[in-house]
C-alpha cells in the first residue's frame, strides 16, 4: 500500500489487545508514521468543522448520552494518531 502512495489505513485498534499494538508499531515502524503538520485532518476534511465546533459537539454529545441515563459514557476520537493533545484535553 505504502508503494502506491496509501498513506492512512485501519489497520487496527492498539488499545484493543497487546496484538493490535504489536502490528500497529510493526507497521508504523516498516512503513512510517509521519503526521501531517496540521494534526487532526478529520475535523477540516471529514467533518468540515473547526476546532471549537468539534469541541462542542462531543461534550453535547456526551451529555445527551448522559440525559438518557447512560451513566458510563466513554468517548474516543476518531483518528487519534494525529488528534492534538491539546485539543484532547480541551475536550476531556
């Protein structure tokens, strides 16, 4: 894939098992891992939102889940390889 110029896949989950996480790091280490210099590509590309929309729009969705009485609510952001940390935080 890497040769003819895939550069993002879904390969797995690392967080999942220590396979997952086993494959991830052999992938990223054979073919790289670069991250693009803008962070998260999601939320310009995918989404076409900003920073602060995406912001607003997981904490109301966390807080729906929560009104219907979903006590234990868990949120993952897509594409987190390149999710800012400090846009994480904002959102946590």
């Amino acid at each position: 894939l890497a040769k003819v110029d895939v550069d993002i896949i879904e390969a797995g989950f690392p967080a999942a098992s220590n396979d997952d996480f086993e494959a991830m790091k052999t992938i990223a280490k054979e073919v790289g891992n670069a991250v693009d210099a803008n962070g998260a590509i999601h939320m310009e590309f995918k989404l076409r939102k900003t920073k602060e929309q995406v912001i607003e729009i997981a904490r109301s969705m966390v807080s729906f889940a929560r009104s219907l009485g979903c006590d234990d609510v868990e949120f993952s952001p897509e594409d987190a390889g390149r999710f800012a940390f400090q846009l994480a935080f904002s959102v946590f």
